[in-house]
C-alpha cells in the first residue's frame, strides 16, 4: 500500500536513526484521502556545527491543520510540535502522529556508531554511563558502589546530547586535600576545578563527547593500604531532555609506570599539594598526546623499582590497584618505566636484578608491547638501568634523556614547559619504535 514508508538510514552527528513507518491504525485512515505520514527527505546528513539536528516528519493532506505529536521516550528521542525528530541516545522510541480520529506511528530505532574528536580519540559507543581507561576498580562507599580508583590519570568518557550542563557524583575519600578534575569537551582544552565543583559546562545542548580524568590528588594520601582515591557515580544531565551515553576511545594504550614526575607532581607550582600538581600537564600526558595514544598511568610520589613511596613499588603497582584490589587487565602498545629517582638505597648488580624483574613481569603481562626503558632526569642508575635493558633487545629499548634540557619548578620535577618538551621528546622516541610518523 502507499501508505506504507521504506526503511530509511539518517545519520544526525554520528547517530544513525533507522526509521519504518507503520500503517495507520484506523481503517478511515487507508481512504485516498486520508492524511498519511511520510518523510520530506529520505536521507540527511547533519555536521556537528548545525544547531538542531532533526528528522523531519510530516501528515500528508494536512498542511495547516493541527497535528499532535507525541514520543514514547524521550530519553531517546524527541518530536517538536512541527514533527521534528530529535536522537537522544540509543534505544528505541514510538513517535505518533495524531490528527482528528485518526492515528499513525513512527518506530524510532537510535543506533550509535564511531566519531573522532579534535584530539584525535577515536570513539565508539558502549552499553552503560560511562567508558573508563586506567586505574578502576567497584568499590562500596555508603552502601552504593561505585567506580573507584587510586591513582592520578584514570579516566572516564561519555557523551552527552540535549543539555547544556551535567552533574558528575563525585565521593572523594581523601584525608590531606581536595582532589582536582580535568575534563575535555569534543577534544577541546582541558578544563580543571575541584571536585567539590561538580558541575560540567558543555557550551551548549548539542551533542558532545566528554573526556573526564582524574588530575591530581595529594602526593601525602594513603592509596595502598587506606585505598584513598575518588569514586564516581551518576551522570545527570540537568535538562529534563538531556541523555548520557556510554564511549570508549578505540586508540591503542600507552602505560607509564613511574614515580612523582609521571604523576605530575609539581607540575604547576612549587607546592606539594593537589593545586601543584596536574596529571594532564605531565610530560606522560604530553607523549600520549603526540601520538594520540590513552595513557594509562601508576604514577607514584616517592616510588621506585624498590622504594615504595606514597603506594608501593613498581612490582606492586602493576599487580594491584590497592592492598585490597588487583589490578585489572588491559592492552598496551607501548610501556614507559620512569623509576630510578627514589632508589637511593639500592645500587648495582641488586638494582639490575630487581629492574629485569620489572621489565620481565611487563612482557610477561604484554607480550606483545614495546617496553622502554627511561634513564631518569637526574641520570640516577643510568648504568644500572642500560645494563638490565641489554638483557632483553627483542622487545626492551633504552629512552636516554641526558641531552633533553629541561625546565624545573624545584630542580627535580619539570613545570609545564619542562614537561611539554619532555613528552615532545619521548614522543619521538616512542615513534621511531613503533614506525609511524608525528
């Protein structure tokens, strides 16, 4: 019959709405001059710059009389009083038409598909509120459990289409200072405010991709044994047609496990606190920026391939995420060992023996990643360091950072140029092992 719509693909910013318009409900409805709803375009393609993403819908032989639409779900997708569609986040909605006694429906099916940002990360859509990299593990606080981590880094990705502003649950566990966040909206500059400050601007209610990680907590937490460290739970649009979805960056992973350098500590100022600090200014964050990898980070203060400093040492920190949690499994394309600065008590052929079983836990968790080893700033068991990585050729290379001339906040930890030419020059590194071009 004629009133019968083919299947048709729209994709809105990278969000395809398959429409399959039934047959009216009402037998009146099948006369010839029955009002019929049908599509004005069969295909339309809308660039994320364009204000109001839509489907228009319409009732045949209805022109300038009043027609009530209505959607099944709005959290999926909404209809204007003009019959304009309008995807919200994936599922699966029924947009009416009604006119006088007669009645028509519109199945909206909302399927996501893969989008990149301006910073170069690769998105797909995933089941559940948010996407995460890094350090994670479930954790009940208060009785509601959460996704917790420990550590500087860890990261979480969602997208959000129809509102302004989104509340992000924040439930700090934390004893010595107030945690900073840092969030990215569409690959834009990072934003950072305390996470007592929880709400996010997004600019405006189109729909956007959102990269939050966790910047800086104090160096002087407990996060082994105290598992101190930041839980997040919802995520809430603050308009009533607002959606959240779930995205995970497809790029390959980069992990650094190091000390207070590769958490950023010191970064920004002098002071040795949260407000000194920046994860996402570190020269770590500067190197996976380069090459439009996810860092993942262990970074530490105070630890080493020995030493265990404000965590524990390096063999812990890849096992487990606290005294209490193993650490999860991911995939690595490439891991930078940034340790040699707090082993101040460990020298020679000991030092090498526990630096190779460092290097021999990695490859054994990764074999198929690259693992360099970094000569620390200071040069401290360089020799050492060199000497372990010989042993291994095949899939361990020496990152020498003799000739790097960096700047400082305190003589040890660079600031924010110091880290930025760091992560430039580990970058090229990184490149040149893995045979692709800046």
């Amino acid at each position: 019959m004629k009133n019968i719509i083919k299947k048709s693909i729209v994709f809105i910013t990278a969000v395809a709405i398959m429409l399959t318009l039934a047959m009216p409900m009402s037998a009146e409805a099948a006369s010839k001059k029955a009002p019929k709803l049908n599509k004005t375009k069969t295909t339309l393609t809308i660039t994320k710059k364009k204000t109001k993403p839509a489907v228009q819908l319409k009732v045949k032989n209805a022109a300038g009389r009043k027609v009530k639409w209505t959607s099944s779900n709005k959290k999926v997708a909404t209809v204007s009083s003009k019959g304009k569609i309008t995807a919200r986040s994936k599922g699966t909605a029924k947009i009416k038409a009604a006119y006088k006694k007669k009645k028509y429906t519109c199945t909206v099916s909302v399927v996501y598909g893969n989008y990149t940002t301006s910073d170069g990360m690769r998105y797909k859509d995933i089941k559940g509120s948010f996407g995460q990299s890094g350090r994670w593990y479930k954790k009940s606080i208060n009785g509601k459990e959460y996704e917790y981590t420990s550590t500087d880094g860890s990261a979480i990705y969602f997208k959000v289409t129809g509102s302004k502003y989104v509340n992000v649950s924040f439930v700090a566990q934390v004893a010595a200072a107030i945690p900073y966040f840092s969030y990215s909206v569409d690959g834009g500059s990072m934003k950072r405010q305390l996470v007592t400050k929880n709400k996010l601007n997004l600019g405006n209610a189109k729909t956007h991709y959102v990269r939050l990680v966790i910047d800086s907590m104090s160096e002087q937490e407990n996060r082994w044994a105290a598992e101190a460290g930041i839980g997040i739970g919802a995520i809430t649009p603050v308009s009533a047609d607002g959606a959240v979805a779930a995205i995970k960056p497809e790029n390959a992973t980069i992990a650094f496990f190091g000390d207070s350098i590769t958490q950023g500590i010191r970064v920004l100022n002098k002071k040795l606190t949260p407000a000194g600090a920046s994860t996402t200014n570190s020269y770590a964050w500067q190197c996976a920026k380069q090459l439009d990898l996810v860092p993942y980070f262990a970074g530490f203060g105070g630890s080493g391939i020995v030493q265990p400093g404000s965590f524990n040492n390096c063999i812990n920190a890849i096992e487990s995420n606290s005294a209490y949690h193993k650490a999860e499994k991911f995939d690595a394309d490439v891991i930078v060992v940034e340790h040699g600065t707090n082993d101040v008590y460990t020298y020679g052929e000991i030092y090498v023996s526990e630096y190779k079983r460092v290097l021999n836990l990695l490859h054994q968790k990764h074999p198929n990643a690259k693992i360099l080893a970094m000569i620390p700033f200071t040069q401290l068991h360089a020799d050492e360091i060199r000497s372990a990585a010989a042993a291994y050729p095949k899939w361990c290379s020496v990152i020498e950072t003799s000739s790097w001339r960096l700047s400082y906040t305190d003589g040890l930890h660079p600031n924010k140029s110091g880290a930025k030419t760091a992560g430039k020059n580990l970058a090229k590194k990184v490149a040149s092992i893995r045979k692709v071009t800046l």
